[in-house]
C-alpha cells in the first residue's frame, strides 16, 4: 500500500500505571516530541487489561494498538506483566488469522525512566502504521476474534 503523507493514523496505548504511563508522563515533561497519533487509557496493572479492550479498539476505528508495561520481573503486582505478555502473544496470533497485520498491536516495555524510550516507541510504531495504510477491518473478522474462546479463559493463576 502506498504510504499517504496527509494520513495520520490512531494508535490506541494502553499503558500500565507505574511504568508506562509514569515513561509516558516523564516524556511529557521532558518535553520529548513524539507524534500526536496515540489516544492513551491508563490501567493500575498490565494484568487488568483484557484482550476485549484490544479488538474494540479496532472495531471503533483505531489503527493500531500500543500495550506497554514493566519490564519483566519489575512488575509493581508481582507477575501481573507476565501473565499479560502471554495473553497479548496469543491475540497477536489470533489476529493474523483474522487478517490483521502483526505490526498493528505492540507489545513493549517501558520503565517510568524511560521516556525517551517511550517516545521512541510511539515514533516508530506510527511510522509502520502508516507504511501499512489505514484499518480495513470487517465486522466478521472482529466476530471471528470474539468468538476465540482461548483468549477469554483466565490464565492458570490468575484467579
């Protein structure tokens, strides 16, 4: 697809609260730049972000969606960062059978130091965003992830 120069895709971040969106803040007052194309959604824990939240995103017309939280074995509850790292890994493939392109959900970690990293990550994931053009998603293909029951099972341990 050709790259549109005018198009400024939507990137819904959902970001954990001690990591992410602390790197996220840092960036702001630092005054980093980075592309204006994120629409951000806080969480206390990266555990308490379902895959649900993901493909809605899509279904209201986000092109992309940007997970970030703690590095591993930094998570602020524990293994709440990993138990999300195994839930997002299955959705992404869940989602190229669907027919979503990989590159349309990251997955990254970011540390509340780290904001120039955050602004880093949010760069170059609106640059592959618009290298593969706009969302053209169906209404069977958000079904077909919605009625994947795998991803909507809790995670041993997690109850």
């Amino acid at each position: 697809m050709k790259e549109n120069k005018e198009w400024t895709p939507k990137i819904l971040a959902l970001l954990c609260r001690w990591c992410a969106y602390a790197g996220a803040d840092l960036a702001g007052i630092s005054r980093i730049p980075y592309p204006p194309s994120i629409r951000v959604i806080r969480f206390p824990c990266s555990a308490r972000m379902d895959p649900y939240f993901i493909i809605k995103g899509f279904r209201e017309g986000f092109d992309g969606v940007l997970v970030a939280f703690c590095h591993p074995g930094d998570c602020h509850y524990s293994k709440g960062n990993y138990y999300a790292r195994r839930r997002f890994m299955l959705l992404k493939e869940l989602m190229q059978f669907a027919g979503i392109e990989p590159e349309r959900l990251q997955i990254r970690y970011v540390s509340a130091a780290e904001g120039k990293k955050f602004a880093q990550v949010v760069t170059e994931m609106t640059e592959e965003i618009i290298k593969v053009g706009p969302l053209k998603i169906s209404e069977p293909m958000i079904k077909a992830l919605l009625e994947r029951e795998e991803i909507w099972q809790p995670l041993p341990g997690s109850e």
